[in-house]
C-alpha cells in the first residue's frame, strides 16, 4: 500500500483566502501576486498531483509529503 500526502501551499482554495482576510485584500488579488511571483505562473490543481502520483510514473514516490508550490519556495 502506498500513502503520500500533498502539502498545501497557496493554491485557490482556503489559503488564500485566510490571506486576504489578513491583510484586507481581495483574494483573487493574492492569488493574482501568488501566481506573477512564480516560473509556472499559475497554480497546480489537485486532480493534476493525484493523477501525477498514481501513475506509473509517480510509482517509487512512496510515504512522501509533496509540497506543491510552483517554485515559490527557493532553496538553495
């Protein structure tokens, strides 16, 4: 049995959303920052990382937490 988790990151769901309440801003006016900030330039959705994880492809990815951020996050 396999069993991976996807990280949330920012994404159009709830995140965002906590953001903008945050901060007073429309959230479509974070993920509009979000996305502009990233190399993909847009979010992953969902469907894209599960069909991704239960494809031949995505086999040996086993007991993983995938943090899907669209290059976000820089790290060296």
């Amino acid at each position: 049995m396999r069993v991976d988790t996807v990280a949330r990151f920012l994404g159009d769901g709830g995140v965002a959303q906590t953001q903008a309440r945050a901060h007073g801003v429309d959230a479509g006016q974070v993920r509009a920052s979000a996305v502009a900030g990233t190399p993909t330039e847009r979010f992953t959705h969902p469907d894209e990382v599960a069909a991704f994880l239960a494809s031949g492809t995505g086999g040996n990815i086993t007991g993983a937490d995938v943090l899907i951020e669209g290059g976000m996050v820089t790290t060296v």
